[in-house]
C-alpha cells in the first residue's frame, strides 16, 4: 500500500457527465485490482465546457473542459485526474507542476453514424441532398463536408445521452436531425453501441489526435501516485499518442482548427503516423502519411508528418479559419 494514501482516500477528478463517471469507474476498478486496499473518493468537477451550450470557440476551446479540473489537481484538491487526452490541448504545455503518470490501452476510435430511431437509412450516402447530420466537432464536420458537401452539418451539445434523445426527438431542437454523427467508443461505454448504422474506416473519417485514449495525470512531486498510475501504462498508447501530439503541437492549431491525426504499431513493431489539415467545409485539405526505418522515436516521426503538413500549405488553412 501506498504509504501517503494509508489515512486517507485517493481523490479522483473527473467530470460530472455519464460518460466521464463510466470511464472513472473503469479506472477504480483497476486500482483496486493492483491495491486490493486502497481507498478512492471520486471528485465530479463541472467545468466552463460543461455548462456552456453554445460555440465552444466563443468560450475559448475544448480545453475548457479539463482546466477546472488541472487547476484542483494544482491546489491539491485532488490527488489525479481522468482526461480523454483528445479534450487536452495540443497547441500548449501541460499546466506547470502536472505530468500524464499513465495512458491506458486505447479504446476504440472509429467514428460512426446514428440515425434516429425507426429510421431506414443505413449509411452516410443514403441520406438524402440537404439531410442535417448532427456534430459538435469541426474535425468531423470537415470530414463529413468533404465527401459529402451537399449536407448540412449542424452544432451539437451535450453529452451522448443528451444528444441522442436530440436526434429522437425527445429533447427538443430548433430542427429535425436525419442523423448524427460520434464516437463508437462514446456509444460502447453507454451500452448503446447497437445505435451505431455505419463505422467510418479512418480513411474515410480520420480521428481525432488522442481518440480513445484515457491519460492518467497527477501531480509531478506527488512520488507515491505516480508511482501507482505508471502501473496501468500502457506503453504502446502512450508511444502513438505522444506521436500524434507531437505533431498537434507543432501545428500550432487553435480551437476551431479541424486536425486530424492517428498513428498505429504495425505488425512488424514501426509506428505508422497519418495527419490531416482541414478547412472549416473540408474543401481544402492536406494529408502526409509516415512510417519505416528512422521514424520510430514518436517525436521524430509526429515532428516529420508535421513538416509535411506544413510544407503543403497547413499554415495558410489553419490561419484562414477565424478563431
């Protein structure tokens, strides 16, 4: 047993949402496995992003959505935090003082199309010119608007749940969805992955950088914590996440930039890094795609894939997006 934590309970930050609660269970469950005797207390912290409803742009980012929490973890409020590393942003260091002590086998990150219930459509391409598709990310919306410019893609809030009951009609909206596009790995931690019509290929939706994954993230001189949370790292994530940062980081993209960026482990071991620039109606894009001898230190492989972006106009589309 930890020797700081023997009087007292591991306090665990995480948002108030269904989904944020289901993915900390998850974690508990886990320590408690590798320390049959710890003690932990969940802390639900209700961040800006949260109670917002509008553009998250006009309240500065996605970021948002973890900032409450970091800034606990930094008063010692609580002991570590739960972050879906995709809300954390890449365009900036960590808050000082706080380090990511685990990154947990990555879910997931396939994005899929849901259609209301009783509805016959069973793809992307049966719905109809001017069908309004349901998102909240301008990263999927781009995607969406590139294969597909005859839809209207719709601003979407809320958690899944919520959403879900939008795309029912059970909440109201100022209108009718004929689909709605999320995460599988949203859906699957609800119990509602039978929702999901149709499973984008990344060819065909490129995820988000960080998709699926769970970093684990404690106070830096917290020795004991740290200690405990490198336990559940799963290095493979933690090497294609840092990848995919990597070259987030060096985009220099801000809140309404739609990025895209998914790196694998081949068979043969080689990290393989694809990465996507995109305007806001995915008319223009950039795509450079990395793997092979020489690129398998995470750094060098995300910091090349960025070059590249770059090299084939990604400044000029990101700087062209109002933020």
């Amino acid at each position: 047993m930890i020797t700081s934590l023997t009087d007292r309970p591991l306090r665990i930050g995480t948002r108030k949402s269904p989904m944020a609660l289901a993915q900390t269970e998850h974690v508990r469950a886990l320590l408690h496995e590798l320390e049959p005797g710890l003690t932990t207390e969940v802390v639900p912290v209700e961040t800006e992003a949260d109670m917002w409803q509008g553009d998250l742009a006009q309240l500065g980012g996605k970021g948002l959505f973890v900032k409450a929490i970091d800034e606990r973890l930094q008063r010692g409020e609580i002991d570590m935090a739960i972050h879906c590393l995709k809300d954390v942003p890449g365009d900036q260091p960590l808050p000082q003082g706080l380090v990511f002590a685990a990154m947990l086998p990555r879910d997931e990150v396939h994005d899929v199309l849901v259609v209301p219930e009783g509805s016959e459509i069973k793809s992307l391409d049966d719905l109809p010119p001017g069908a309004l598709v349901g998102s909240s990310s301008v990263r999927r919306k781009a995607q969406i608007n590139r294969v597909r410019p005859d839809l209207q893609v719709v601003r979407v809030r809320g958690t899944v749940g919520t959403r879900l009951d939008k795309l029912d009609g059970k909440k109201k909206m100022d209108a009718t969805l004929d689909a709605m596009v999320l995460a599988a790995s949203g859906l699957e931690r609800l119990g509602a992955a039978d929702r999901a019509r149709q499973v984008f290929s990344v060819d065909e939706i490129l995820p988000a950088v960080g998709a699926g994954v769970l970093a684990l993230e404690c106070r830096q001189t917290d020795t004991d914590v740290t200690k405990l949370l490198v336990r559940l790292n799963d290095e493979k994530t933690q090497t294609e996440a840092t990848a995919e940062r990597v070259m987030l980081h060096g985009l220099r993209g801000h809140c309404n930039s739609p990025i895209a960026g998914y790196c694998v482990t081949d068979p043969d071991g080689q990290l393989s890094l694809r990465g996507m620039v995109f305007s806001r109606d995915g008319s223009k894009f950039v795509h450079a795609h990395y793997w092979g001898e020489g690129l398998n230190d995470p750094a060098v492989l995300g910091s090349r894939v960025c070059s590249e972006l770059l090299r084939q106009g990604a400044r000029d589309i990101i700087e062209g997006i109002p933020h």
